[in-house]
C-alpha cells in the first residue's frame, strides 16, 4: 500500500480505511478482470482452438480456487497473530492488543 504519511502507532482511520481499501482492490481485482475479459473474448471468437479455451477455463477455476484459500489462510490463521494493529485485516483480539500495548510501552 502507497505510504502518504509517516509511521503512527495508532488505529487506523476511515480515510486510511478507505484508500487501503481501494488501493487493494485494485491489485486484488486486476486479476479477476484480466481473467473475465479472455473468457468473453474465448467465447465470442468461435473460430479458436478447443484445447485454448479448456485451458483458459482450466486456469480460471485453478485461479478461483487459490484466491479462496489464500485468503482463507491469510485472514484465518496469519491475521489472527499480526502485529500491525492498524490494518484493517487485523483479527487480533482486543485484550490480546492490551496486553501487548501494556508490555510494550510506546516510551
């Protein structure tokens, strides 16, 4: 994500919200739209080869899937042990966040 501002060890904020939200969902969706865009040119040129289209479907779905379990283990396992309490992934519960903020003075 751009960095527009200096480190701050506070929570995160709705405009910083809103441009980790829309900066990832560039990056996230690319993908997706490349992937939709060769599926429509697949099926409205019929003069492509079978074996083409098999494959780009193939490699869709293979890529549908991993999305699905990268971002099962992403949010269920890795951003339930971060320390970057302000990011908007963070799962971290709260006494867990206390009690590392009281063990780790900012000073």
């Amino acid at each position: 994500m751009p960095k527009f501002w200096r480190f701050r060890p506070e929570p995160i904020n709705a405009f910083e919200r809103y441009l980790m939200l829309l900066f990832g969902s560039v990056i996230d969706l690319s993908p997706l739209t490349g992937m939709i865009y060769g599926l429509i040119f697949f099926f409205k040129q019929p003069n492509l080869h079978l074996i083409s289209g098999i494959l780009l479907v193939f490699n869709s779905v293979l890529f549908l899937i991993l999305v699905y379990y990268f971002s099962k283990v992403l949010l269920g396992y890795r951003c339930k042990k971060c320390l970057n309490f302000s990011c908007s992934m963070n799962k971290v519960e709260e006494t867990i966040i206390q009690q590392f903020l009281d063990k780790n003075p900012l000073h």
